[in-house]
C-alpha cells in the first residue's frame, strides 16, 4: 500500500483518488480552497441556483465507468441523469432558428434541412460521417491511453479525412475548422453552427485544426445531460464516492512545494510549513504552479509537446426571473453573433471591443433551481484570460443577445450576478482565470497536453491542464490515466 499525495480536489484529481484508493493505496487530498469540484460550483441566493462552471454533460460514460470501478453503486443512483432534448436550440444572425434533437443523426438531418433550406442537413449529415473518422483515428491515443511517446506522430497528421470534389479529379484535405465551414458546408449558418464549438472551448476557429470536428461529433453521437440539481450534484457524487473509500482531505491546505528525494517525489509541503510525506504525488494544477512547486523542474522534459496557445476565460451573468420557464423552451440555446469577424477580432486580436459576442442561455426548467413560479437562467461568453475588463459593459451586451432568446426578459428580471474571470481563478487557481481546451491532434502539436508523468519521478500530473485536456469527460479520463499509471507502472496503455 503507497501513501499518495493529491494537490488538488478538482473533477481530475478526485477521479483519480478514488480509483486509487480502490487499488488498496492510502490518498490523502490537499485542497487550497473551502470546498471540492474544481470548476463545478455553485451560486445561490434567495431560492435560486445556479452551476457557475459547465451546465451539461458530454460523454457521461466516462464517470459511469468511474462509478463501476469505484463501487456497488452506478452513477445512476447517485446522481439524476437527464438527457436534453432537444440537445440545443441555435439562433443565428438572421434570425433563423433550429433545434437540434439529441443524439439522432437524421433527426438532425431533418431539422437543419426544414429549418436552413434542402441539402443543409445532408452536407452537415456528410460532415458528421468525416467526423466520426477523424474520432476513430484519435479516440483512444487522445483520450483512453497515457501520451505516447512518439506525440509527433498525432502532432503531424491530420486524421480529419480529404474531401473529393466533385467534377474534379482531386481531393482537398481542410486544415482548420474554418476551412471545413468554408469548403465544405457552404452556408454561413452551417458555419457558426461548426465554429460555436470552437468558440465554446476559447479556440479560433481559423486557426484550429480540422480535427475539432470531434467536438461537434461527440455531442451528436453520444448525447448531451444534464443532472437534476445542477453538475455540482455530480461533484458532490464523485466526492462522496471518495469519502467513501477513505480518502482523506485536506481543505484550506495550500501546497507550496512537491518535496523531492535522491531525485523522486517524497511528499509535499504546506503553506503552514508541515510536511506531508508521500510515496507518489499527483498534481491537479495547471503547469506554471506545477513549475513553481518543483523549484523551476515542472512538468515539460526536452522533446514534450510544445507549449499551448493563451487559454481564454468565460463572462458568466446569471438572470433570476420572475415566472415560471414556458413549456416546451430548449434547456440551451446559442445566440450566434451578428458579426463574424468584429467577434473574432474581440477575442483574438485587439480590434472591435465592443463586438457583440455568441451567447449560450441555459434554461434549465429544474425545480431545485428556483422557487416556485420563477426561472433561473446562465447566460456564457467567452472572454480573453484575464480578471479585469470591461465586464460590466458586456454583460448588458450578453443580456441583450440572451432577449433573442428569452422574450421580454428585461421585464423578467428579479435581479443579475456577473461571473468574471476573476471568480474562475479564485475558484481554480488558473492564471487570469483561463480555461483549458481538449487535446486535439494536428496543428504542430500545439493543442496536445502534457503527458501525465512527469520528469520528476513519483510525480503525476492530473486534471484539465495535463493530457488529455480540459472538459468533464477529459478531466476523468485523466484521472483514470493517471491511477493507471501508478497501480500498473508505466507499461500501462489505457482502458481496453
């Protein structure tokens, strides 16, 4: 039995400590802040809740499988799954709407073509078949198995297939998302509906790989949910299951450095200065807090993955409303930007301040999150990774592209909370408040993570800031990794 030390009670490091903990080790988590779930918090105030971290659940087979590993008891009977239907509603800039069911691919087929005019929904359909090959190609080296050491190899090749064209006796391979809009789905509502997935994760989309349209593709092939009472319920399961299985924790226990012997990870030292001895450490924390508790070594050996592009944040305003959510209202719906381009600009240049951004409303409709006869609404935005700004002049501009989606809802209004960066870093300890995206191949290399182990022997790296990546269904991957790589030994390859 090894004494294992986990800095951080993040979704990643407490799926990691539970597995561990299974395999008969002794885990004692250390987290800085009052409370567990990273990302996945709560706000509430006069009745009303809200998730202040993601709102849905991609891929719950992922903590299914931690809930089968870890216990008797499934996901299921610890948290309410609910599956979304439809999975969303988008509002583009001319005004034309659809909703998309869940998890149907010819549902979907058939909503975009009503909706966007004939052949929309068969080039979408068309796209979601190249989709699902570019999964296939990358589905267990980016999400199932440890980093491979070879990393190039996914770094280099494109695995989104080349495109035939027609009357032309060639091929075209689309090297960014914004291609794959541009190329091949030739209408400008087919394109945001793509790039809002790029967007959602802080990417921009001329610049991210073809390979992101797994993104579009994990939603529709394997569903989106929800969880009664809000994703901080999931949180709540994973931490109990945890308890469960006697692993200790720590709260209001900062960490200030991985304490190292002849060379290996030995323990770690607390900002009150005891020292908690470990035979392994595992770090959920993001790399340059890594670095800084290993004297300057972090997590990066010569030849690693190179380093990532600047992490964006989100601007969260969350809208107590007076009366009830109208039967049949989508539980998400995305107000696609009016202007492109000035919304790129504002993201990911210096120009256009002031444009008006894509907006995800989340409306919920659970009775636990709100009192009877009201509505609790999130409305989300993506922003630059920073805690000042000019915040208060965008939230009265998300709340004005939320009317598109939420009728007479300054009229609603009880009254208004805004998110900032600022709270995520309080929260996470990310620098700026940044959030971090999910590994994708292609690209140089420059959206793969860090690989789990670390060039500091005993020392493992977990959560959304190591491979493979950030999101909910990633971050429990990495937990599963990285428990893998201490029970089994580096010989580990993932889950079969």
């Amino acid at each position: 039995m090894a004494r294992i030390a986990v800095i951080g009670a993040g979704m990643g490091a407490l799926a990691a400590a539970a597995r561990l903990a299974v395999a008969g080790h002794r885990v004692a988590v250390y987290e800085r802040t009052d409370t567990y779930g990273g990302a996945l918090r709560r706000f509430e105030r006069d009745g009303f809740s809200f998730d202040t971290g993601p709102g849905l659940l991609p891929l719950p087979a992922v903590y299914r499988d931690l809930f089968v590993k870890t216990g008797k008891e499934p996901l299921e009977a610890c948290v309410e799954l609910v599956q979304v239907d439809p999975s969303s509603r988008h509002v583009f800039a001319d005004g034309t709407a659809v909703s998309l069911p869940n998890a149907s691919r010819a549902g979907v087929v058939t909503a975009l073509d009503e909706a966007l005019g004939a052949g929309a929904g068969e080039r979408w359909g068309d796209f979601l078949v190249r989709a699902r090959e570019a999964w296939d190609r990358t589905r267990r080296p980016l999400l199932e198995e440890p980093l491979w050491p070879n990393w190039q190899v996914l770094a280099e090749r494109e695995p989104y297939p080349a495109v035939p064209h027609r009357r032309l006796l060639r091929t075209r391979r689309a090297g960014t998302l914004a291609e794959v809009g541009a190329w091949e789905l030739r209408d400008p509502r087919l394109t945001a509906l793509l790039e809002g997935y790029a967007l959602a994760q802080g990417l921009d989309p001329r610049t991210t790989p073809a390979s992101a349209a797994v993104l579009p593709y994990m939603e529709h092939a394997f569903g989106t949910w929800y969880v009664r009472g809000g994703l901080r319920e999931l949180a709540r399961a994973v931490y109990e299951r945890c308890v469960a299985r006697r692993v200790e924790f720590h709260f209001g226990a900062g960490v200030t450095a991985v304490r190292e012997k002849d060379g290996r990870a030995c323990g770690i030292e607390l900002t009150d200065g005891t020292v908690a001895e470990a035979d392994f450490v595992v770090a959920g924390v993001a790399p340059g807090a890594l670095d800084g508790l290993t004297a300057g070594r972090g997590v990066r050996a010569d030849g690693e993955v190179p380093p990532q592009p600047a992490a964006a944040s989100r601007l969260t305003v969350l809208l107590a409303l007076r009366g009830a959510r109208p039967e049949g209202t989508a539980h998400r719906t995305v107000v696609h930007a009016p202007d492109r381009e000035a919304e790129l600009a504002a993201l990911f240049g210096s120009a256009a301040p002031d444009a008006q951004p894509t907006v995800t409303v989340l409306r919920p409709g659970d009775p636990r999150s709100a009192p009877e006869g009201h509505e609790a609404v999130s409305l989300t935005t993506v922003v630059p990774a920073r805690p000042d700004g000019p915040y208060d002049a965008l939230a009265e501009r998300v709340i004005a592209a939320a009317e598109r989606a939420v009728p007479g809802l300054r009229d609603r209004l009880l009254w208004r909370e805004v998110l900032t960066p600022a709270d995520i870093a309080e929260a996470t300890g990310a620098e700026g408040g940044a959030v971090p995206v999910p590994a994708l191949a292609a690209a140089g290399g420059r959206l793969l993570h860090p690989s789990n182990g670390t060039r500091v022997p005993g020392l493992f790296a977990v959560g959304g800031w190591a491979h493979p990546g950030g999101g909910l269904p990633h971050a429990g991957m990495s937990g599963a990794l990285v428990a893998g790589l201490i029970v089994e030994g580096p010989e580990f390859r993932g889950s079969q």
